[in-house]
C-alpha cells in the first residue's frame, strides 16, 4: 500500500494482540548517509516546553545546595522556587559563621534584634536568622 508520495509500512505494534499500525517511513535513507552528530552530554528535551526549563533549572540548583549543606551538617528548613531567585531557609548554628554571610534585613524590638543573613551557593540563596535577646 502506497501514496504518491511517502512508502507506508504495516508493522505490529509490541502490545501482544493489537491490531496492526500503519506506520510513515520519511526520509529513512536520508538519515542513513547523513547520521545525527553524536554529542558528548545527552540533550533532554523540556518537559512541557521552554516555558518549565526556568523552573527545572531552579529545582535542579536547590537540591543541589540543599545536598551540599546537608553533608556540611546545615539542617535545611524550606525551599521555595519562583520566577525572582530560588531560596533555601537553613538552621542558624554556630558553623553558619563559617558560609559569610552578609545581611538582608533586621528586625529590632524592645525585647530581642532579629537578624536575616544569606550567602549565594551556586545560584542559589540560604538564608538564616540569628535572634538574639536583648538585655536593657
């Protein structure tokens, strides 16, 4: 069975007792003298389009700084992913000192000076909270 234009093939699909698909063989001896150029990182195609790419990419870096603070011994609190930047929320402890941290805001009452630091870790900000009580 043929159009004027493409040969089609009948061929049985894998599904054991499915009746057989017509399938449209293009350009096959085309792709035999020009083969695709192999590549040295396998290219995955976007899940649902360039429009989720953004948000995969922030995914990806987030576990990435998560899983490297955890084996650093952070404790991580939340992750949250948006279109501004990703943010990762660690446990403020002693060792936090050692990431240099710079300030984003502070928080001062009459009973206690809050303060939020972070530090970029591959695209990603951590973010901690060092409160202190204050003492008059």
């Amino acid at each position: 069975m043929e159009t004027n234009h493409e040969p089609i093939i009948a061929c049985v699909p894998p599904v054991a007792g499915s009746r057989p698909v017509l399938h449209v063989v293009e350009r096959v001896e085309q792709r035999k003298e020009n083969p695709r150029p192999v590549m040295g990182a396998k290219v995955y195609a976007s899940i649902g389009g360039a429009e989720n790419q953004g948000m995969l990419d922030a995914l990806t870096a987030t576990r990435r700084a998560a899983v490297i603070l955890a084996h650093r011994g952070f404790t991580v609190l939340e992750g949250r992913i948006g279109w501004r930047n990703a943010r990762l929320s660690i446990e403020a402890i002693p060792r936090c000192a050692d990431l240099g941290g710079t300030e984003i805001k502070r928080v001062v009452s009459d009973d206690f000076d809050e303060r939020t630091l972070c530090v970029n870790i591959h695209g990603v900000q951590v973010e901690w909270v060092v409160a202190k009580a204050r003492t008059s």
